[in-house]
C-alpha cells in the first residue's frame, strides 16, 4: 500500500507542476508530449493522474488523524 501512496504523489506532483506550466507559460507539457490535448495519449495521462488524486482523497483521514 505504501508504494501506490507514493505513486499517487509523484502523479499528483507531476499534475501539479504541469498545471503550473499552464498557468505561468500556456505551455501543456502533457499535450505537446502526445501531440494535442484530444490524442489518446494525452487523456490517459490526464485520467491516471485524475485516479491519483482520487486515490488521495482516500489518504485525508490518515494525514488529518491525530495520533
């Protein structure tokens, strides 16, 4: 289980910092990777990622536990 934590953070990272290149240059790494945005590619990126920060959602509770 630990190891899917943490591929789920890398993921999450990896949106994260794509999302940034949007925002600050209008540069989508993911799209000019895979050729545009509608490439098959492309959305399987975008929706491994989109599992990744669902799967996150399930970690809430752990990390707002108190011990």
């Amino acid at each position: 289980m630990k190891a899917l934590n943490v591929i789920s953070l890398i993921l999450i990272i990896l949106g994260g910092l794509n999302w940034l290149s949007v925002g600050l240059f209008n540069y989508d790494v993911v799209s000019e990777v895979f050729g545009g945005t509608e490439e098959v590619g492309s959305r399987i990126v975008y929706i491994i990622v989109g599992v990744a920060a669902l799967y996150a959602l399930s970690l809430f509770g752990k990390v707002t536990s108190e011990d």
